[in-house]
C-alpha cells in the first residue's frame, strides 16, 4: 500500500527519540515584530483552544478566540474527571518516555503514527511542570510531592489528578492563562459565538464565519491561520457522556471546505458509565476510569440471578475481567472492558432492572484501605464496622465527588451498593486529518486537542486526551504555527469585503434561511434521537457490513426528513437555542453516514472498532494489518459523497504485534 | 417514553431579550418521572411548546452533571433549588411532589444582565479572573513540578477553593448582589499556594477593583451565599480574602 500523494505527514527524519528537538531546533522562527502584525483565530476555548491561545498570545500573536458558551471556562473539557498522564516517573516504577509511547501505541491498536506520539510522550512531562507553576491544585502526598493513580492499558502510575475534578482544575489554569492574555489586550475573546465556515482564499485557509449567538449577527472575521479546537463529536450518538453543546460543526465545516477527514469510524465507548435509566434522558454520566483502580467488576455466575449484590456469596460472583485478562485484570484498556460487559449481558448476565449493566464493586477495597489506616493509626484489633468505617474515609478523599453524583442521579448509595455501570459513548478519536505539525489538508487551517485525529490510533488511553489537549496547545502548536506563518509575513491583513467573505457570508445565510422556513412538524431533538438510535444499533460497540449499510440508507431517508419536516420555532436575529440544535444536528446527519462508510470500508476489528465478522475465537478484536495499516482520510466531494485515500503507517521503533492483556 | 405519573404548575419568568419587559408565564407539564432532571422535565416542557408551536423556554446550560457551571435557574426562591450541594441539572425530580406549582426565574443581579427568558450574562466574572486571577507564568520552561513542595493541607484547601464552579448563584442570592464568595475562592486558592504568593497583593487590589467596577454590591457578611453555593465554597475564603487586602492596602498606600 502507498500512501496518497495528498498526504504528506511531514515527519522530520531521523531517530525517533530526536525528531522533535532537531525540529524544534530548525524550525523557522518569526521574529517579534512581525508577530504583532500576525493574526490567529482559534475556534474553541477547551484545554487544546486555550492553552494554544494563551501561549500564541505570550508570544506576541494576535489573537482571536470563539466559544460558544459564556465563557471560555465552560468548555466540555471542564468535565474530565479523573486524571492526565505523563511520563515523570515519579513512583520509581519504571514509566519512560518510550513506555508512554509505546503503551499508547499499543493501546490505540496499532493505528496511529509513532512520530506524533513519541512527541506527545517527550512532552508530557512539561506539561504538569506548566500546570502547577500556574497554581493547578493537583492532591499530593503527605510529604508535599505530587500524587499518582493508575488507569487502564498501562502497568505504571503515571496519572496526576485532582479529585475527580482534574479537567477542570486543567482548563481553569489555563482560562486564567488566557484571561490574563485577555485583560493585556492580545487576546480578544467571542463567548457566545458559534462558528459557521472557514473562508479560503487562493488555497489558503483566511478566515471563518461566526455567528453572535445573542443578536444572531453574522460576522466575518480574517486570520492568517485558523485553529480549529473544537473537542469531539460523540454527539452523533444522541446520548454520550459529552456535555449537551458539543459538537461537529465547526470540524464540519473545515471539512467541507478542503480539509480530510481521519477516521470517522474510531469511536470510543467508555465501559463505565451510569446505565441509561428512562426515555426522557438526555445524557449519560461517566463515572472515571479511576475508579477502576479501587473497584472490581462483577455479574453473577448464574444468568438472571434476582438477587441483591449482597446476597450473593462471593463464590457465585463472575470476576471476569480478572477472569479473561490475568495480567491487567479490572485495568485493561477501554475498548476490551466494554466488549467484556457487552459480552456478559448479551449472554444474559446483567443486572438492575434493564439487565444492561455491571457491578462496580468497592467494598473489597474499602477494608484494605481501612485495614492499613487501622495499622497507620495504631488502632489494634479494630471490628469490622471501625475498619470498614476507615476505609469509606480514604475512599470518599479519592472519589467523594463521583460517589454524590452517582447517588444524586441513582438514589442508590455507593458506599452501601456496588455501583451499576454500562458502556456509552465517551470520546471520537476520528477527527481532522493532521500533519506533523498538526496543519489541515488546507494550508493555513489547523485542527487541535479532540478535533484532530493524531495521537491515539483506534483506541484512546485513560487521561491522556487531557494530555494531548494540553500538549498541542502549550508545547506543539507554538512551534509548528512558526513553519508556515514565517513564510505569511509579507501577507497584509485582508479586509473582510473580499469576495470570498461576502460568498461565505451569504451560503451561511441561505441555510439558516433554509432552517427557519422550512417550519415542518417535528422537533431538531426528535431527528437527532432518530439519529442516535442507528448509529448506536448499528454503528456502535459492534458493528457488521449488513448492518452498516442498512444505517447508511436510514441516515440519508432520515436526512431527507429533516430537511423537509424540522420545526425551528423562533426568529433567525435572536438568541435561539433551537436554531444553533438544529445547524449542529445537519451536520451530525451527514458526518453519521461517513462513520457508517468507514466502518464499512474497514474490513478488520481494531479498538473501539469492533467489527463482528472479525474477531477471534475467544471474541477478541482481529486486526488486518497487511491491508489496514493505514489512516483513512476522507475527502469530501460535495453532496455527501467522498473519496477515500491512505496514509500508511509504518512502524519503525515498535513491532507491531497482536494486542494482549492477559 | 418512561412516563411518570407527576403533574405540574410551572411559573417561568419569559423575557425576550435584554431591553424587553419580562413576566411570569404560566404551564402545566404532564407526567414527568421523579428519575428525571430538573433540565430534562425542561427539555419535556420545550418538547410539548414546539408541538404546539410556541416559543420554547430559553435557559443555559451544557454539561448536565455539575462542573461547567452554566446551569443557572431560580427555583421557588432559591437558586439551584431546594437541595443543598447541587447545581439545577444535578437537582432531580424526586424532590418536588405531584401537583407542585413551581416558580423558576433566572439570576438577577445588576451585573448580570438577563439575555433571554432564563439565560443571563455572566462576563462579569471572566473580567474580574482577567484583572489578576492568573499566576503571570509564560509558556515555557517552568521547573520541575516537585521541586515545589506543598503541605498537603494547603493543597486540599486550595483545590477545595479552586473548585468554585463560576455559577453565580452566590450573586443571585445576596440581597446586596455582591459577588464576594466567587472572587474570594480565586484569590483563596492563589494565595495558599507557593506559586501566588509574588503577585498576591496586586492580584487581591486588582480583582477587588473591577468586581467594584463591575456593579456588585458590597459584602455584609449575611452568609446567605455560602448555604446556596452548589460547590460547598465556605465563607472562611471571604475572611482570608478581607485580610488579603487589608494587607495589600496599607502597603500600596506606604
Ligand atoms: C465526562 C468526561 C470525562 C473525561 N475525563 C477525562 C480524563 O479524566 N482524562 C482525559 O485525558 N480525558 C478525559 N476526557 C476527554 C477529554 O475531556 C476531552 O477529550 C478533552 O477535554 C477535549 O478538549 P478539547 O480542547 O479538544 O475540546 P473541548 O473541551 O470540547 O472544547 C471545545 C471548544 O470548542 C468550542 N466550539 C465547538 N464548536 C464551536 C463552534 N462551531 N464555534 C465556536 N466554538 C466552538 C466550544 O465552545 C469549546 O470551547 C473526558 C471526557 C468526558 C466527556
Ligand atoms: S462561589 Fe459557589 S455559588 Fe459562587 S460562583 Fe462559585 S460555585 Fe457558584
Ligand atoms: S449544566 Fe453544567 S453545571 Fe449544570
């Protein structure tokens, strides 16, 4: 296989331990007077849209960003619970570089490129350097050094966290980052304005459409570069663990504008989450990966056993994690934890009431924490209540915050009862198409953080999207931006009455047009619940050729409903929640059908994409690497049609190797 | 659809935008399920208005499980609801009975003016964050981070400030409209830390100096916003924040 002669990855020669620092060192600077006459527009405020915002504006870019919520603090990645990995190897337990590297390789299946991830690796520890000189409270030990937790696909502790809160003590370091880059003047912040297009002018990437979600003014606006940050599309499945906002539209539009997009089909389903309770829900709530750490996964041997957790004796519980997979037991990697629960209750072992559902089962747990504080503290043949009462304490300290919320939403106590858990969607390791220097098949236009599809192949590690969020935008993007825009100094700002501005404008405004009149019968929820119902059924933890092309032809019928049938109530100029729904669920409509084509196209199991004609005996994942090594970049070709070309990875430092975790 | 069985009067407060003259709308909504959210018997209620082609409630929010701090509605006098510790998606419907008459409005407070029906405008806080609640660290080469050992008890304490959601419910509660208890847990967190003990005066001088700007009230330690604060944030932030700058003052007037 070759790859296409339309992607050119551009990674720098050499041994792979020293590309980075050779690139880094060679790479052409722009000097800082010309940085002030440079202009940056960033579309997205997460950990990959203001980190890179608050580090390109230190350096002297101009720069503009956009969310679409009040404010920049309450971007989606303020939701990541438990934790961010980095390879400082602090706990003395062997973590390296190259084991981060390697393990996210191997975690991702094989399917990502070695130079980005190495890079990714070497700079993860600047990362945590950078957080805590800005005041990011991570927990640390008793004698003042950071803390380490586990996650699942490695067997080092190298995940920092704050409580389960560590997104959000991460973006809120860097909105202040950013802030303060606000208040100075170098940054101009556009809160509550949702970008529509990019704008290329003579094959460059000049600019986006947004509109002000308040007035519903469209506006233009003109960059040099654009930086598309704009996190994950796991909305496409209606219900999924991202916050309700989230969406595709602005890598959408990129899209749709000349930029590939990398596979779509690389979905991440997370194996604990809350169990979908009831028709009227609107989300699902994670409960971190962390909690694996200190919790073991159970059904009952017996298939449709009625009783309580409590009542069953421990010899008739089915550990099956630690059953199936020896060496990593309750921490193997996502994918192969959500197969496993999928597996147990298609066999009609689940519990709860739907019977779609695990236990997450603390108590084990609880008494050894309570017996080592019993030790710590001197307490000499402590009952089983103290003991028991000890450890609830230690537990409450690492997760107090997953437990209320699991209690709030359940009415179940945690404590008391083992947890009910269940797979959803989490995460889309699909997304733009990157070079090494995380530049768009569009010169000028750039994809960060969730948005692009680089680092983590076909299936993305624990606490290592905050990772790379955070690395693209402190420590990548503000070396490799200098490649092209030192070559943008002599480009004067173009004024927005270009041509180019004046069409983008209008074809945005046709189609919001086109919303508002066509006043239909059914609501944006009610096709965006269709939509999810397919994909879920059909796209999902498991997937098969007749299925996927039964979904393709739903999609495009359902598509056609909606643009015949959809009611957008209230005005265009307004603040119309309905409205923005109803542009982001268009998009959904279309990107579905391109996730449905590439899990089509690939013919083997890998990841998060399981496809059920290709697995092994014992029902594991069954990679082609002969035929499927490679990134599949789709490029659009207008009217829901695309081609398809390849970049074939190659790997040079690891053995690719079937991926085992017993 | 897993009906419920409960009924009730909602009172919405519907103002079209910014400029316009608000009031109080009234709606029943029909059988909603206690597992529901306080937003998802919202997203029932906005269902049943686009059916009937009315205009839907407009009101913020995203993440749906307590973090992002969007949520903001004022229910039966108190902002996030009846049950302590919890945002308005977080509050469920099993706290409320069949037949309830309920009243919801959004914050009010002059500095947070009102956008759309529910929905109001928050960048006050943003402004008061960009004037000092920042360490001034560029990009860069910062040093090893366990070369900054910290007492795990500041640490709790500060994350434990830190964990301030920016929703303004404080706000919304004073009766003086005053947005101490937000700007007190930054100035907290930064000043129990290594890392912002250079700038500590200035930052306190400067983020005090545009909350005034701002149009928040003044403090008179009523206390009302710690009981309503969804994050637990403690009024002993306030009394850090009040020496903070004491201290900072008679210095800048040495
Ligand atoms: C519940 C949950 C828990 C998680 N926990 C972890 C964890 O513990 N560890 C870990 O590593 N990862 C975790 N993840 C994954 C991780 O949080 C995300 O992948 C990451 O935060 C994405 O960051 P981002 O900057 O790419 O995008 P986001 O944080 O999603 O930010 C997107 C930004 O783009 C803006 N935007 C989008 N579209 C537009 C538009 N059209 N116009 C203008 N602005 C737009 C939004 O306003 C927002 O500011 C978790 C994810 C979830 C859902
Ligand atoms: S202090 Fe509490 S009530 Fe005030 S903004 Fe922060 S979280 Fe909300
Ligand atoms: S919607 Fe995010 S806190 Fe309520």
């Amino acid at each position: 296989m070759a790859t296409s002669p339309k992607l050119d990855a551009k990674v720098p020669k050499g041994e792979i331990d020293q590309k980075w620092s050779k690139y880094r060192s060679t790479v052409h600077l722009v000097n800082p007077a010309n940085k002030r006459s440079l202009e940056v527009i960033i579309v997205g405020s997460g950990l990959a849209g203001a980190s890179a915002a608050a580090s390109l504006a230190e350096m002297g870019y101009k720069v503009k960003v956009f969310c679409f919520q009040d404010s920049p603090r309450r971007a989606h990645s303020i939701a990541a619970q438990g934790g961010i990995n980095a390879a400082k190897n602090y706990q003395n337990d062997g973590d390296s570089v190259y084991r981060l590297f390697y393990d996210t390789i191997k975690g991702g299946d094989y399917r990502a490129r070695e130079g980005n991830v190495h890079r990714l690796a070497e700079v993860s520890g600047n990362i945590i350097d950078q957080c805590v000189a800005q005041g990011v409270p991570f927990a640390r030990e008793y004698g003042g050094v950071l803390s380490n937790r586990s996650f699942g696909g490695t067997q080092v502790q190298r995940t920092f966290y704050a409580a389960g809160q560590t997104g959000q003590q991460l973006l809120l370091g860097a909105y202040s980052a950013l802030q303060r880059q606000v208040g100075m003047g170098a940054v101009k912040l556009y809160a509550r304005h949702e970008m529509l297009d990019v704008v290329n002018i003579d094959g460059k990437c000049r600019g986006i459409i947004a509109r002000d979600l308040i007035t519903g003014k469209l506006e233009r606006h003109f960059g040099h570069a654009v930086l598309i940050a704009s996190g994950g599309y796991g909305n496409v499945f209606y219900l999924s663990t991202n916050a309700m906002g989230s969406n595709v539209t602005a890598a959408w539009k990129a899209h749709k504008k000349g930029a590939f997009f990398g596979n779509p089909c690389y979905t991440q389903i997370h194996p604990t989450c809350i169990p979908v309770s009831g028709d009227h829900q609107s989300k699902l709530t994670l409960m971190s990966e962390s909690l694996r750490n200190d919790g073991r996964i159970w059904v009952p041997k017996k298939a449709g056993d009625t009783r309580k957790p409590s009542e069953i004796p421990e010899e008739e519980r089915d550990y099956y994690l630690e059953r199936r997979y020896p060496a990593f037991g309750n921490l193997v990697p996502r994918d192969v934890a959500s197969r496993a629960a999928k597996e147990r209750c298609d066999a009609g072992f689940g519990v709860g009431a739907s019977k779609l559902a695990v236990y997450l089962d603390f108590s084990a747990n609880m008494m050894r924490y309570g017996q080592i504080e019993a030790n710590k503290q001197n307490i000499h043949n402590p009952t089983k209540e103290k003991i028991r009462e000890l450890g609830m304490a230690v537990v409450k300290e690492k997760y107090g915050n997953l437990f209320d919320m699991y209690k709030q939403i359940t009415g179940e106590d945690p404590y008391e009862i083992p947890m009910r858990i269940y797979p959803a969607v989490h995460y889309t390791m699909g997304g733009l198409w990157v070079d090494y220097n995380l530049m768009t098949t569009v010169p000028g236009l750039y994809a960060l953080g969730e948005a692009n599809f680089s680092d983590h192949g076909a299936n993305r590690l624990g606490a290592s999207a905050l990772m790379q969020g955070l690395a693209d935008g402190y420590f990548v993007i503000p070396y490799t931006i200098g490649d092209y825009l030192s070559e943008e100094i002599r480009t004067k700002a173009i004024a927005t009455d270009h041509e180019a501005f004046v069409k983008a404008e209008a074809e945005v405004q046709e189609r919001i047009n086109k919303l508002m009149t066509i006043k239909g019968t059914k609501s944006v929820d009610h096709f965006h619940k269709q939509l999810g119902k397919i994909m879920w059924d059909k796209c999902g933890m498991a997937r098969n050729a007749a299925g996927l092309k039964q979904a393709i032809e739903e999609i495009k019928k359902l598509r056609e409903d909606f643009w015949k049938d959809v009611r957008v109530t209230g005005e265009a100029n307004e603040f119309n929640p309905e409205l923005e729904k109803a542009g982001r669920v268009a998009d959904f409509l279309e990107l579905g059908e391109l996730m449905c084509m590439d899990a089509l196209n690939r013919n083997e199991s890998c990841g998060g994409h399981f496809r059920e004609e290709y697995q092994t005996e014992e029902g594991e994942a069954k990679r082609d690497d002969d035929n499927f090594a490679y990134v599949a970049a789709w490029e659009n070709k207008g009217n829901n049609a695309w081609e398809l070309h390849k970049e074939e990875l190659i790997f040079e430092n690891i053995k690719i190797a079937a991926r085992s975790y017993k | 659809m897993s009906h419920g069985n409960m009924n009730l009067t909602l009172k919405v407060w519907k103002q079209k935008n910014k400029d316009a003259k608000g009031a109080l709308e009234t709606y029943q909504v029909k059988g909603i399920s206690p597992d529901m959210s306080f937003l998802e018997m919202f997203d029932v209620l906005n269902e049943q208005l686009i059916t009937e082609g009315k205009d839907p409630i407009a009101f913020d929010h995203d993440c749906r499980e307590g973090i992002c701090g969007m949520c903001s509605m004022f229910i039966n006098g108190r902002p996030h609801g009846p049950v302590k510790g919890v945002t308005t998606c977080q509050l469920h419907m099993r706290s409320f009975k069949d037949g309830d008459t309920i009243v919801v409005e959004p914050w009010r407070s002059t500095a947070f003016p009102i956008v759309k029906d529910l929905a109001v405008d928050r960048s006050a806080f943003d402004r008061v964050i960009a004037a000092g609640g920042f360490v001034s660290v560029n990009t860069g080469n910062a040093k090893d981070a366990n070369n900054i050992l910290i007492n795990k008890d500041d640490a709790d304490d500060a994350f434990n400030a830190a964990a301030c959601i920016g929703c303004g419910a404080c706000v919304a509660t004073c009766k003086n409209g005053s947005a101490m208890l937000f700007v007190s847990a930054k100035v907290s967190q930064l000043a129990l830390l290594p890392q912002g003990q250079i700038e500590k005066e200035a930052r306190v001088l400067s983020m005090v100096g545009q909350m005034d700007d701002e149009g928040f009230g003044a403090c008179s330690v009523t206390g009302a916003c710690e009981i309503e604060c969804p994050k637990g944030i403690s009024l002993e932030n306030i009394a850090r924040m009040n020496r903070e700058f004491l201290g900072a003052n008679i210095k800048s007037k040495h």
